[in-house]
C-alpha cells in the first residue's frame, strides 16, 4: 500500500491568524472526579480547620480554611514520596514529614529521611535517617516537640541496618536507634500513651519486594516481627506476648484509647491469617465464634498490652492497610481500614461497611476529631474525604490537586 501525504504550507507572507482569546489565562481545572492516594495526614487539635495531608506522590498540602483551599507546602524539597506527616501535640507549628510510602505495594517509591518545619509548613530543615526509605508513621509526645519517633521499614527490595524505631530528643538532630532488631525487620507503626508516654508501643513488620511478587510482598512474616512495648520512654522495648500469636507475625497496626489509655487495640496479621478469595480475613459473622489466635485478627487490652484478647478475625489486605483507629470518647467504636471501610459500634464483635455511598475504596488515613467524634476525616486511594455525621454521610474534597503515577 502507497500512502501520500499532503501538506498545505502557508506562504511566508500570510499574516497569522488574531489570537481568538486574547488575555485568556490558563487555569487548573481538576481532579475532576477523585485525587490520589493518601498515606496519612494530621490535624491541629486546637483549631480543626488547620489540616496536613501526605501523598503518594505529590508531597504535602495544607489547608487552613478546612478545605476550601489548598497549599503545596512541601513544593521543591526533592521527594514528594510522603509516607507519614505529624503535628506536636504540644505546639502546632512544629510538623514532622517521613518521606517514602510505607504501604510497601508494586508500585511504592522510596523517600529520603525526616523533614521538620518549625513555621507550620513554610519553611522546611532535613534532618537525617536517609537511608530508611520507607518511613510509615511518626509520633511526637504529648508535651515535648522535640522527641519524636520515626517507625522506619527500611529498604524495600533489600536489608539494610536502617530500618526499625528511632527517637529523637532534640527536634531531629540526633537520633537514637532504640528498637534495631536485624537488617530485614523494620517498624510500620508507632504510638504513644498521650496519658503517661513513658508507654510507648511499636510494631515490626518483615517485608520485601521482590521482582515476580506482583501485588503481594515476596516477604511479609519474620520471627522478629509482633508488638513491642517501652516503658521507659523509648529507652528500652520487650515484645509482648500473653495472649497474642505464638507465630510468625506480618504487619501490624496499633492505637490507643484517649479517654482510657489502657486500652489498646491492634489489628495483627500472621503467616496463619486467610487469604481465601481476597487477600486477608473477613470479619467474623454475627453471632459465631472468632477463631484461633494464631490465625491473627482484632486483639485488644485493658493493661497497656500486658495481656490481650482477641474480639474478631478481621485483618483486611494486610500489607496494604493494617490500621486501626478508636473513637476518643467511645471505646465501643472502632474503625478498621481496609478495601472497604470497617467500622463497628459494639467494640469490634461485628462490624459493617463504614464508608457510605459514593466513597472511594481502599482507605489509609482517618482521623477523628476528639472534641467532636462524629466529625471525621478520611485519606485512601481516591483522595479525601469530610463526615461530619460519623460516616453516615461523605463529603469528597475535590478541590485537592493530587495525582500519582
């Protein structure tokens, strides 16, 4: 087949064309319909309009006006891989940011350390722990701005001894390597009790990447991995046990009752936890029996982790998710994040869907407003999300330029 092109060329005479729109400025139209995944974000307690959201793939944004506009505050800094992003309790100004996704997923980009702000996200310092990459919650203490702790996962696709639970007491000049347990076994969670944080628990987690793993980790157990308390402020950690799986654990999320942090809650996935028809367990069905301990589930204790029950086999997609949250004032309410939404009202015996219509799937980020419980905010992989009426009905925010790629 022969195929001939023509072209019209304009002779060098002919005057262009009159700008048909002149002073016409381009502007920003979208996302139109959803943004991009969020990893974690944080609120200024003291006025709730003030709120920090972590991307995927876009850095850090910022609103002061409770949404109706938006900020980049972490435009220029050379990752825009944010994994966790926490405000000091004790002074809103000082805002820490771990860089590198700790949702260790196929598509996961590394970061390159801590960032902190001390002007409430205008200016930015680095301050270290480059070579954790993967950086998937940080906990500031209740009272002093400068400790914080930094739970590190480490290389994704290989060991290295940069991974696991560091503290810092001097606003991140320092740090101290207060839970290294080996080269392969990193942090994925961290909190602390806001009652007395000399309590302080973390949870390790084993993972890897591997070339031919597809959506699954290659690695997701290890000997080391489980819950892990310091009662000393960080000095020292001791795993905790009774009552909890005997086996190897995977990832594991952990939160703490406000109004009687004693309590504890943590979602717990181990080698025995089923992967039938979708990766991780279901909820256990009302009115049946939850099962073995060693098969993980929803786990809870009344001691600050001495001993643990557990009150369901809830462990959605584990690698992905492993989160867990508490209503500040109701310990009867808990929310469970995973592909749907999980939330229960009878202290996770059973629990329904809680995400409403309309709300995009996979869910990473809730934060609830401890003055007011029914006031929510929600991050997952189609952006964010406003409740005001405790997830029964959603607001989404689209006016928050996030892709990822």
């Amino acid at each position: 087949m022969i195929l001939f092109l023509l072209f019209a060329v304009a002779p060098s005479h002919t005057a262009l064309a009159p700008e048909p729109t002149p002073g016409l400025l381009a502007r920003e139209i979208g996302p139109a319909t959803m943004g991009g995944r969020i990893p974690s974000l944080d609120v200024v307690e003291s006025d709730s309009h003030i709120q920090y959201v972590a991307t995927a793939g876009s850095g850090v944004w910022k609103t002061t006006d409770d949404g109706r506009s938006w900020k980049c505050v972490f435009e220029g800094q050379p990752n825009p891989s944010i994994g966790a992003v926490a405000v000091a309790p004790s002074a809103s100004n000082v805002v820490y940011v771990g860089t590198g996704e700790g949702n260790i997923r196929n598509s996961v980009s590394w970061g390159n350390g801590v960032f902190v702000s001390r002007d409430s996200g205008a200016t930015w310092t680095h301050v270290g722990l480059v070579e954790t990459h993967h950086i998937a919650r940080i906990a500031v203490h209740p009272n002093n701005a400068d400790t914080a702790f930094v739970a590190a996962l480490g290389r994704a696709w290989g060991a290295n001894p940069e991974r696991g639970l560091f503290r810092t007491r001097n606003g991140g000049k320092n740090w101290e390597h207060v839970l290294k347990l080996d080269s392969d076994t990193g942090c994925v969670d961290v909190v602390i009790d806001p009652s007395d944080p000399n309590y302080v628990y973390a949870a390790a987690y084993r993972v890897r990447r591997g070339p031919f793993s597809g959506g699954n980790p290659a690695v997701q157990f290890g000997p080391l991995a489980g819950i892990y308390r310091s009662r000393d402020g960080g000095a020292t950690f001791v795993k905790l046990q009774n009552g909890l799986p005997t086996r190897d654990y995977g990832r594991v999320g952990l939160t703490v009752y406000r109004k009687n942090p004693k309590v504890l809650f943590a979602v717990v996935q181990t080698d025995q936890t089923s992967t039938v028809n979708l990766p991780g367990q279901a909820a256990t069905p009302a009115g049946k029996p939850v099962g073995s301990v060693d098969r993980g589930g929803i786990f809870r204790s009344d001691d600050r982790g001495d001993t643990w029950t557990k009150i369901n086999d809830l462990v959605p997609r584990p690698f992905y998710f492993g989160k867990i949250r508490v209503d500040p004032t109701d310990e009867r309410k808990l929310w469970v994040l995973g592909i749907p939404l999980n939330f229960s009202r009878d202290a996770g015996r059973t629990f329904i869907n809680g995400g409403g219509v309309n709300v995009h799937v996979d869910h990473h980020a809730l934060w609830i407003n401890p003055q007011d419980p029914n006031h929510l905010i929600l991050g997952n992989d189609g952006g964010l999300y406003y409740s005001r009426t405790q997830g029964a009905k959603w607001t989404p925010i689209r006016n928050l330029p996030i892709s990822q790629t």
